[in-house]
C-alpha cells in the first residue's frame, strides 16, 4: 500500500519545475519528466518518478551535464553515432530514438550508437516510440557493476535490459519486452532500501556472496534464468560499451556512488522499417492475430507489454502510489530548489 498518491498531471508539473529549477531547458525538463511519469503509469516504479532526486542530486554534482553538447554524426547510410556530452540519458535516448527513424525511413533500417551518457531510465519508451513510427524497434543499454555472474559471488556486469517493440493494430499497445537480464532490476533493490523492506531469497546477495532478504545487506542481484542472463547480459555489455568507446562491467563509474564522476555509459537503438520486409499492414495484423491466439488459451495470459498497459489504466484514474520516505525525498528538493511540493490525491 502506498502513503499517498499523485495525479500524472501533478507528478509531471513537479517534475518539470525541478528540473528547470535544477539548470535543464524547457524541452529538455519536460522530456524527462514526461518520461518518467510514462515509466510510473506503466508500473515501472523502479525507473519511474522515483528517481527525480537522484537524478537531481548528479546535476548538482555536474556530473549530468544540464547543457551538454551533443555530437550526432552519421557513419554510413543507415548508421550514425551520437556523444551525449555526458548529458542526461532519457534526453539522449529520445534524440538517438528520432535519428534511427529518419534513418530506417531513408535505408530500411537506423542503427544509432550513443556514448558518453547516464541513466536513461526504461529503455521500452524508446522502442514503443518506434512503433508509434510504424516500425520495429530493438533498444539496449548496460550500467555498472551491478549483478554476480552466474555461480560467480561478486557483481560485475549491469542489469543491462533488453528492449523489442512490434506495432499492432492497436497503436497505444504495441508488443513490447522491457526486461532487465538481473532476476529484477537494481533500482529495486535501491527502492526497498529506501522503505526499509525485505526482498525474497535468491533475489540479491550480500558481501560475502551469500543469499540474503535483507535490501539493506543486498550489495548486488543474480542473473535472470542463472547462466542465460548473465550471457545476455555480457552480450549486451559489449554491444553498449566497447562498440561505442565505452568501457564494460565493472569498469564503469556506480550510478549511486562516484555522485561527482560522469557515468560514460553507452547504449544501441535500432529502428527496422516492416515495409521493407513483409509490410506493416501485415507484420501489424499479424501481430495482433497472434495475440488473439494465444489470449485463446485463458484469461490469465497476456501479451508482452500488457501489464504495463492495464497499470496505466489504473494509475490513470488512481494516480502514482508515493511511499513516506519518496514524498520526503520529494518535499526536501522542493524546498531546497523553492518549487512548491507535490499535490497529493
């Protein structure tokens, strides 16, 4: 249960007073924070409205720059890279977003390596804004040392996700995998520090490598499906880091310690035009159809992205459940940066 709740209205006036009140431009401010309450409607609270204060807390310290200098260069006729300056990520992200579709209009597919950036929250808001584009959209980024290898004790790779969106014939509930490659992701395990909870058994392990329910001892998370996520997750490290200049594992500077180091983060967004191929008239039919099919087998089944579609439904109308201690975190930015705070329902 949550101590209170916010309207989306409200989570994303605030949001983009902070920001703005913490350096970034009007358009910048207001992207992230409508990304970010997209991410709480949807249910993602691991990478949601929650992480405004960090977030803040790195502008302070500069190492986000609020106005950095973005170079987009375009490599060959479907490929281009873009140095976010060590902007914010979810900025970068968007941009990187929009170029891979120009791209994937003129060349059938857009493949966009960014380097030098930070968090960039839920990496599905990108691929899903592809789709919107009429295409098929692959996303994937990594972070630092954050999750044991598999039989390994101590963290060396990221929760490093996975994105791929596929349009329908619904444009607002496109197919969509959004997944960590950890057993769940690490701001998770940050959020239920925070509440001062207790995880289940076999979720992270503490300093000696040893299985542990208490988030307060948790120094980093397993891999999902033992020895399949921790290849993917070393895969995908590749794919982000090395490939754009970026370093790996355990050789990039912690998202929550380091708070004045830049994170040099790297990530790869793919946009592929269906009318290249089968045809988005067919591939979105398709699509559907077998969301049909396999709803057939039961109410119980849903689609990939569906329990993030019915959560927005319901927050919607009930609004983003904030825990005491995150409505504390929210009170003392607004007073430290003279924003008035959140409305609460």
């Amino acid at each position: 249960m949550s101590d209170f709740n916010l309207d989306k209205e409200y989570a994303f006036k605030w949001g983009n007073e902070v920001f703005k009140s913490a350096g970034l431009s009007k358009k910048d401010a207001e992207i992230i924070s409508d990304s970010l309450v997209q991410t709480s409607l949807w249910g993602i609270d691991s990478h949601g409205i929650a992480r405004i204060t960090h977030y803040l807390s790195r502008f302070e310290t500069g190492s986000i720059a609020t106005n950095p200098k973005i170079e987009l260069k375009k490599t060959a006729q479907a490929t281009a890279s873009l140095d976010g300056g060590d902007g914010h990520g979810i900025v970068l992200l968007h941009a990187a977003t929009d170029y891979a579709i120009s791209l994937a209009k003129d060349s059938g597919v857009g493949v966009i390596g960014v380097s030098n950036s930070s968090h960039c929250g839920a990496i599905g808001l990108y691929t899903r804004k592809i789709t919107q584009a009429g295409m098929i959209g692959i996303a994937f980024t990594h972070s630092d040392a954050l999750v044991v290898p598999h039989l390994g004790r101590k963290a060396f790779f990221g929760t490093n996700p996975i994105s791929i969106s596929f349009p329908t014939d619904n444009p607002e509930e496109p197919l969509c995998l959004d997944m960590a490659t950890s057993i769940v992701p690490w701001n998770y395990i940050m959020n239920a520090k925070r509440e001062g909870s207790s995880v289940p058994i076999g979720f992270g392990v503490d300093e000696e490598g040893k299985d542990s329910g208490n988030a307060a001892d948790i120094v980093a998370v397993k891999p999902t499906s033992f020895h399949k996520g921790y290849a993917m997750a070393f895969l995908i490290d590749m794919l982000c880091g090395p490939l754009n200049g970026m370093a790996f594992g355990a050789n990039i500077t912690p998202m929550y310690q380091q708070m004045e180091e830049k994170r040099k983060l790297g990530s790869l967004i793919i946009a592929i035009d269906p009318q290249r191929f089968a045809g988005l008239d067919f591939v979105k039919a398709a699509c559907s159809s077998a969301i049909e099919q396999v709803k057939s087998q039961g109410d119980a089944i849903l689609f990939p992205g569906e329990p993030e579609y019915a959560f927005a439904k319901l927050r919607t109308v009930a609004g983003i459940p904030v825990s005491q201690a995150l409505a504390e975190e929210f009170s003392f930015w607004s007073q430290k940066l003279n924003i008035h705070p959140p409305m609460y329902k």
